[in-house]
C-alpha cells in the first residue's frame, strides 16, 4: 500500500504542476456539458486520462469511476474502484484560477481504503484511510475537535441554501455562518480539519469518493439527506458532519426534531 500511496501522490502532484502551467499561458478551451454552468476543460479530460493510465499501469486490478470522457457510471463496486475528479471546482479553475482539487477515492467492495485531496494552488495535499489514519502533506492529523452547530461554520451548496432544501436555510441559521466555496474537495477538507462543522451539498461520487474514505476514518458520517447510504451511482443530495452533529442536521433537515 505504502508504494501506491507516493505514486498516488507524486501523480497528482505531476498533474497540478501541469494544472499550474496551462493556467499561466491562458490557453485553456472551454466547453459546457448539462448547463451553462456545467463547464468542463481541456485540462479536466487531459488530467483525467493521465492519472488513468498511470493507475492501471500500475494496478492491472483496477476499476474505474471517473467524471469525464464517459467513464461516469460502473456496474457495481465490486473489487477495486478507482474514483477520479480530475478537477473538482472547474468553475473556480476557469475564472479564479484558484480553490479547485485533484482527487481519487479507493475503494475495495465499496469500503473505503484511501482518499487523496491535492489543493492544488495550496498546495495542502489530505491523504488518508482507515488502515493508516490522516496526514495533511507529510504531518499526521488528529481527529479535529469539533464544538458544535452553533459554533462553527457549515459549507452549503448555493443552490440548496438559495431554495432551501431541507431546511438549510435553518440549518445555516443555527451555525456561526454560510460558506459556499464552489468545491467540494475544498469543503471537505475543511470538515476533515475542523474548519467546517458540516457539508451540504449535491453530489457524484468523484465529488465525495476521495473525502468520504478520509471522513470516515475520523468516523465523521456521510450520507444522502435522507440519512440513507451513497449509491456511488449518480448525483444525490449529500450530508457530512461529526456524528451528533449530523444527527442535529438530520432532524432539522427532516423535520424530525423532538
Ligand atoms: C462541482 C464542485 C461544486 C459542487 C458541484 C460539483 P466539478 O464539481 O465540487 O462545489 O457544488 O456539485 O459538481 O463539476 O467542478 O468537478
Ligand atoms: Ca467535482
Ligand atoms: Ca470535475
């Protein structure tokens, strides 16, 4: 596992050096896919189709899910599954050029094995997994201590605050404040360090693979927002917090306070 791990780094790392470059000579193309809004990069497929072939030359064994070029949907978990967003926060990469990710999620039958988060501007590599515990580059992290609703701060996704599914606009209400950062991996790492007290939002697997498998070896919880386990099968509507926190979201988010 130990050489899987720094090549899994130092791939990624390759791959946000060449994220680095095509953002300083500006030469990106821009496409969109579902919506004006949906925007997809040379850079996202080009980057994706690197870490590929570096995965399965690696790893014959390998199953992937990844967001671009068709690679979007998979039979089943079963075996090893490779989950890649080749950069997660396209929006932010295009007009911020900044506050976007590279990440892979490993999974085994559908456990969790690894996770890796590259901010790639940051430069804050989260790496992790429940066999090995967190490290943020090269330091091991400790579980963060997280206080409560009420004193910390909640990413939720601009759309669902905006019309306020499942009560987020309460949920929101009741923490210190709102961030909408536009990428998941940013927000993930967040909750992972203690900067967030939870994450809401509407996701795929490549968005929540890669920070799912580092959230739950801190045994923080993940689920869609009706409590039910990810499909790793399309988009849902996402929840990630520390365990009494996520129970305090839950009932407000479903209305089932006592
Ligand atoms: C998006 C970002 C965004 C989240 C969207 C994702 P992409 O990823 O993570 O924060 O709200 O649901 O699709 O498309 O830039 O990889
Ligand atoms: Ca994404
Ligand atoms: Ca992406």
């Amino acid at each position: 596992m130990q050489i899987l791990i720094n090549e899994m780094k130092r791939w990624m790392v390759e791959a946000g050096e060449n994220l680095k470059k095509a953002l300083a000579k500006e030469s990106l193309e821009v496409d969109t896919k579902s919506s004006r809004t949906d925007l997809v990069t040379n850079l996202d497929k080009q980057t994706q189709d690197f870490l590929i072939e570096r995965i399965v030359s690696f790893d014959s064994t390998a199953n992937i899910l990844a967001e671009e070029n068709g690679k979007h949907a998979l039979s089943s978990m079963e075996g090893r599954v490779y989950v890649i967003d080749p950069i997660d926060g396209t929006m932010n990469f295009v007009l911020e050029g900044e506050n976007f990710c590279i990440m892979v999620g490993i999974y085994e039958d559908g456990e969790p094995v690894l996770g890796f988060i590259y901010n790639v501007i940051k430069e804050e590599f989260l790496w992790g997994g429940p066999s090995i515990g967190v490290y943020l580059n090269e330091d091991r992290v400790n579980q963060p201590t997280i206080p409560s609703l009420s004193a910390g701060l909640v990413g939720i996704n601009c759309k669902m605050y905006r019309e306020n599914v499942g009560n987020s606009q309460e949920i929101g209400r009741r923490s210190m404040g709102v961030r909408m950062s536009g990428c998941a991996g940013v927000e993930l790492v967040h909750l992972a360090l203690g900067r967030r007290v939870a994450y809401i939002s509407n996701l795929s697997p490549w968005d929540y693979a890669a920070g799912g498998a580092i959230l739950q070896t801190f045994g923080m919880k993940l689920s869609n927002f009706n409590g039910e386990p990810l499909k790793f099968d399309g988009q849902e509507q996402f929840l990630a917090a520390s365990a009494p926190i996520y129970d305090e979201i839950l009932a407000i988010a479903l209305n089932t306070e006592k």
